[in-house]
C-alpha cells in the first residue's frame, strides 16, 4: 500500500492468510512532525503513542485487535 505519506507492506500473515501479523511503514516525513498523529488500542481506548520515544528496531505491537469488534458492542 503506498500514499504520499507512508508505505505500508504486509510482513507476515497468518497461514490462512486471513489476518495480518506484521506490517512495516515506511514514512516520507519525520516521525516526529508535529501534523502526524500515532495512536495504539489498549483494549478498551485508543491512545496516543510517541513514536519518537521508542528505541530503534523495537517491535511494538499497535493493537490486539482480535477483539476489538467484541469491544465496540
């Protein structure tokens, strides 16, 4: 998936090929521009996340978004 903000390329999926396991973004401006905003699911709230903080090559994971349509009823 490309844009002119970021390209997004599916890095792992499940054996079904169903879901997404894993996704590397590729951004076009800093990650720290003041216009960007990252959020990640807790589970029950989106919240926002400083990317900028984060040690290099760390994985992270955004959102367990197995449940997130149990969550919205």
């Amino acid at each position: 998936f490309e844009r002119d903000l970021l390209a997004a390329t599916l890095e792992e999926m499940t054996r079904s090929g169903g879901d997404v396991v894993a996704v590397r973004f590729h951004m076009r401006m800093p990650l720290g521009d003041s216009s960007l905003l990252f959020l990640t699911w807790d589970g029950e709230v989106f919240r926002p996340l400083d990317l900028v903080s984060l040690p290099t090559n760390e994985q992270i994971v955004l959102a367990d978004t197995s449940d997130v349509w149990a969550s919205m009823w």
